[in-house]
C-alpha cells in the first residue's frame, strides 16, 4: 500500500488533512478526510468542537472537544456562601436556571438538616417552577433543532410560548432567566397576586400550541426524511455510557428522577414517563414532545393543590428576619447582618442530592467542613454525560445527519464546561 504526502488546504471555514492516493488492495481509492465542524459553527450549538474524519460523505469517526466554555463554577463555589453560590447555578445549563436551583437548594437543605421543614407550599410551588422551566428549556431545543434541519417557522413559535413562561418568572422575581428565585431554606420571596392567574393562562393555551408543533414537524414527510432512524443510540450504549434525560428514555430506558427517587413531592403527582422504541432522532424529539404534555399535567395538579403556608422555614440559622423587623429590633438587625455577612454553617458531613432536570440527570455533591463555604461541590450534569455517546450515533452515517445527532440530544455547553 503506497501513501503519498499528507497536504492541508483550507475550505470555507473548515480546515481538513487529505491523505491523497491511498490505494486499497483491489487498487480502489480511499480518500479520507480530518474536519473541523466548530467551535464557532452555526449547528454545533454552542462552542462545541467536533473533529471528523471523513470518507466521502461517511463519517468514519467523530471526536467532541469541549472546554472552549469553561467557567470554573465548582470551584469559584468553595470561596462563596452556600446562599453566594446559589447563583453560580443559574449559569450552568442556562436554559434551565430553575431546575439548577432546585437540585442545589435540596442539596445544601440536606447538608444543614432542614430537609423535612419544607412545607407543601414550597414544595408545590418549586414542582410548578420546574416543570415551567422544563417546558421553557424543550421550547427552546425544538426550536434550534428544528431550525438547523431547515423548518424555520417552528423556532418563531417556540419562542412565542417561551415568552409567557420568561413573562411567569419576570412577574415571581423580576428578572426573566437568571432567577435565583429557588433558594435553600425555601424561595426567595412570596408569591405575587396575579401569579396563579398567569399560570393558568399559559395552561390554557399550550395545548393548542403544542399541538401546532404536531402539526407542522410530526406527520411531516422532509421532517420524517431527517429524523427517522437516524443518530440511532441502542439501549444498551445508552446506559454503558451514563446518558440520561430524553437521550436515554428515547432508546427505551423507563428512567426518571422523578419517579425513581421522588423529591419535592413528585410523589404525589400523577404523570407518564414517555419512552421510545428506535433509539433515533425521530423518538428523541417525540419524547421530549410527550414531556411537554406530562409537564403541564404536573402544574395543573400542583397548582390545584397549593397549599397556604409560608415561604420559607422558619429557622433563624437560615431565614433571615423580616424586613419589618429590622427597623425596630437590634437584634433582629444583627441576625441579618451576620446571615447575608458570615453565612450559615451546616455540620460536616457530605451528601449527594439527584433530580431530573429537562436535560437528564442533575446531581449535586456537596461537602462541609462545618465552614460557611461548600468545602467541595461537584455537579454530574447531564449534558456532559449525554455528550459522550455522539460519535456512537454519528461513526458511520452521514456528514449532514451529525447537525440533527446533535440537535436530539440538546446540550448545553455551559453545562458540559462547568
């Protein structure tokens, strides 16, 4: 076998090395390209780098490079406050703050012991929140994924429901995304008036939205064309690799937080864990469309259900006295000055805390040293995991079929680079 010198030749933004005139036996061609696809490419969705090796249009392997993102959020945590670092969650996956907050609030409540002082009311109103949030964040998935397989119309749409939740958040917190509105100890504030009557607005007219994405992508016949055995993940290298969320239940895996290991009170809810059966693009997307439905199914419930109560613990180790207090009592304004100045110390011990955000499974591994800082937190997000079984749907198909791989298993890089 004779091999010729390796040439580099630059092409549209890609850069690639062509080993030219490699002959096979039979005295064929075999001419192989190395591609970057990112970090900077439209459909990598996010600073994603894959590096490609092509043969023709065959994607013979496929490499993630991740890291063009990183924030260093676990450790900036360990010089915060644990109530600091609540923050810092918001910023991993980006799309769901919401569901962030919640895993390290339940994390941080176990640390200090006061998981059994949330009442129903902060429970109920926490699963509301997720469930909007989760809605939000497929909101946004279908409308990328769809928009890098060439349905324009679909990602105005999403958008336009996403606004009423964003709408929902502005009206609980005052800022549309980065809420922080979930906190140890319980939520940040009391729920305004018109906040049930905003909700069940947007229950109102969801079902008739998310049926128009039905509509237009389901029973599409370029839409079926894209998706249809397509990025297949089987079962089992579904879970040899750790994948999660929508990526595993699409290859049929019954698995959900939710179910499995309830918190927040899920347990008393009554939903479907929607599951496919290929394992590809097609079931991917239906599954995420199901949980759209079993999402709001969840808030008409929680919110039929809220209970009265207050909306935090009362535990003065970490709910600070309110704010009427404070002008009339010393002691009241010391107790906030040392909370919000020196922090709140839970016992040492360490603990690991799992949920189901809408990307798979979120864990929070938390440490104390009996300090007022995380001694160590590690987060398992989901997208990291999910990230890993890429080239194990992509090695062997298509070039153009990496774009709607990538799509279904929607990360989000703020979440892989931690």
């Amino acid at each position: 076998m004779q091999q010729k010198e390796k040439t580099s030749t630059p092409l549209a933004g890609y850069s690639y090395t062509l080993d030219e005139g490699q002959l096979l036996e039979d005295g064929q061609r075999n001419d192989t390209m190395t591609i970057n696809m990112g970090p900077q490419h439209p459909s990598t969705h996010g600073v994603l780098r894959l590096v490609l090796t092509i043969e023709g249009e065959t994607v013979i392997k496929a490499v993630p490079d991740i890291g063009f993102l990183h924030t260093g959020i676990e450790k900036t945590a360990e010089v915060k406050s644990y109530h600091q670092a609540l923050v810092l969650t918001d910023r991993m996956d980006y799309l769901a703050p919401l569901n962030n907050n919640l895993g390290y609030s339940l994390a941080v409540e176990r640390l200090l012991g006061i998981d059994d002082e949330i009442n129903d009311k902060i429970k109920y109103t926490r699963v509301i929140l997720a469930e909007l949030q989760r809605i939000a964040s497929h909101l946004v998935w279908l409308g990328t994924s769809a928009l890098d397989l060439g349905a324009q119309s679909v990602f105005l749409y999403c958008f336009r429901e996403r606004e009423m939740i964003l709408d929902i958040f502005e009206l609980i917190s005052g800022v549309r995304m980065m809420t922080s509105y979930i906190c140890p100890g319980g939520l940040q504030a009391e729920l305004p008036k018109g906040f049930e009557a905003k909700v069940r607005e947007f229950l109102k007219a969801f079902p008739a939205r998310l049926q128009e994405y039905h509509d237009l992508l389901s029973n599409n016949q370029l839409w079926l064309e894209r998706t249809r055995n397509i990025g297949i993940l089987t079962q089992e290298d579904a879970l040899a690799y750790g994948a999660s969320g929508p990526t595993l239940r699409g290859s049929g895996v019954v698995w959900d937080i939710r179910k499995v290991f309830p918190y927040s009170g899920y347990e008393k809810f009554d939903f479907d864990i929607p599951v496919g059966s290929t394992g590809d693009v097609y079931d991917r997307y239906m599954v995420r469309m199901l949980e759209m439905e079993e999402s709001r199914k969840i808030i008409e419930q929680a919110l039929e259900g809220l209970p009265t109560g207050p909306y935090r613990v009362q535990n003065k180790k970490v709910t600070p006295p309110p704010k009427w207090q404070i002008t009339g009592s010393m002691e009241a304004l010391i107790h906030h000055f040392k909370l919000f100045t020196e922090g709140y110390r839970p016992p040492q011990g360490e603990v690991f805390v799992r949920t189901e955000a809408p990307k798979g499974e979120l864990g929070f591994y938390m440490v104390s040293d009996g300090g007022p800082k995380p001694y160590r937190m590690h987060v398992r997000g989901a997208s990291f995991a999910n990230l890993q079984v890429l080239p194990r749907m992509v090695e062997g198909t298509f070039l153009s079929d990496v774009v709607a791989a990538i799509g279904s298993i929607d990360i989000v890089l703020g979440e892989v680079d931690r």
